[in-house]
C-alpha cells in the first residue's frame, strides 16, 4: 500500500521491486482510492486498473513518443511531444532525443544499424509526407529528406496518408499502406 496526497505517484525502487515479485503470473492489480482529508476512512472515488507484464526481455533500447495529455492538445500543439531513447529498465527517465517538431511525427522505425530514422510526418499539410534522414549526435530534419506517398497513383487525384510505414532491416526498402 501507498499513500501520497500529491496528484500523481511512482512506486520507489522497493515498492516497484515488491509489485513485480508478487505478480508473478504477469498482472498486478492496482486500485486507486480518494478520500476525504478530513476523514481518510471515507472514499470519495476510486478505480482499478490491471498492469500486465511481458514475459519476454527488452534487449535493445526504444526510440518513443512521450505525448502531453489530453491528446487534444497534442494534436492542437505537436511542437510539445517529445521524443526520448533509452532502456526501458533503467530506474530514471530515458533523454529526449528529440523536441520541437512543428509537425505531428509518427509511425517510425530504424534499419538494423540504426544509422537511418524514417518516420511519417505531416509536413505542408501533407498527411502523406514521410522523412528518411541520417543519425548523428545532433540531427536536423531538412525538407530535402522529405518524400510524400502522395506519388503513388498520383492520377486517381486522391491524397493518401501513408500508415505504418517502415524501412527494411538493410535501409534498402521502404514499405507502407496508401490509398487504403
């Protein structure tokens, strides 16, 4: 059990230890009690939520989105997500790699190497824009790097957002769903 009058809570390094040995079939259940201040017996509110735990290891760092709440606001401002890369064990918050965007950025992925990141992007007001650039230590991403889906079937005069989109493990093929 914890307590804690602040708005949000993480476990400490002991609890988070005790939470995981005692989930040993993959869940924990977690509920979550308001009460009255004046009288910490009376539930105000409360909710339940199930954490589940994957068997399998992480062996390798992720590149993720970290995205302010609520979504509305994202979308209304995407230059506020921010991007982070580290382990996902580690006890303190991976960096961010990356911040600013003036644009949504999305679906992404890195070829074996990682020495490319390719993502989607809206760039112009094009949904179907799509960024292959280089990774260095500092990187800025260039309309130059930028290609649009919108090529494909370009007669049908239709726009198209390019879902899912992926770069092959050797960075020689680029895959994705248009004109869904």
């Amino acid at each position: 059990m914890a307590l804690t009058k602040e708005p949000q809570w993480k476990p400490t390094a002991q609890q988070w230890n005790a939470i995981t040995k005692r989930s040993a079939d993959g869940e924990a259940r977690v509920a979550v009690l308001g009460v009255a201040s004046s009288n910490p017996r009376q539930i105000l509110t409360h909710g339940r939520i199930t954490i589940r735990f994957s068997k399998d290891q992480v062996g390798a760092p992720i590149f993720y989105r970290e995205v302010n709440l609520p979504f509305f606001d994202a979308v209304k401002d995407p230059s506020k997500i921010r991007w982070r890369f580290g382990t996902v064990s580690s006890p303190t918050q991976p960096p961010v790699v990356l911040e600013g965007l003036p644009v949504c950025g999305n679906c992404h992925s890195f070829p074996r190497n990682g020495e490319v990141l390719a993502m989607d992007v809206d760039f112009g007001n094009n949904k179907g824009s799509y960024i292959i650039t280089r990774v260095a230590e500092e990187m800025t991403l260039a309309s130059s790097e930028i290609i649009t889906w919108d090529s494909y079937k370009a007669q049908s005069g239709e726009p198209t957002f390019g879902l899912l989109s992926a770069i092959s493990p050797d960075a020689k093929v680029l895959v994705s769903t248009v004109k869904d």
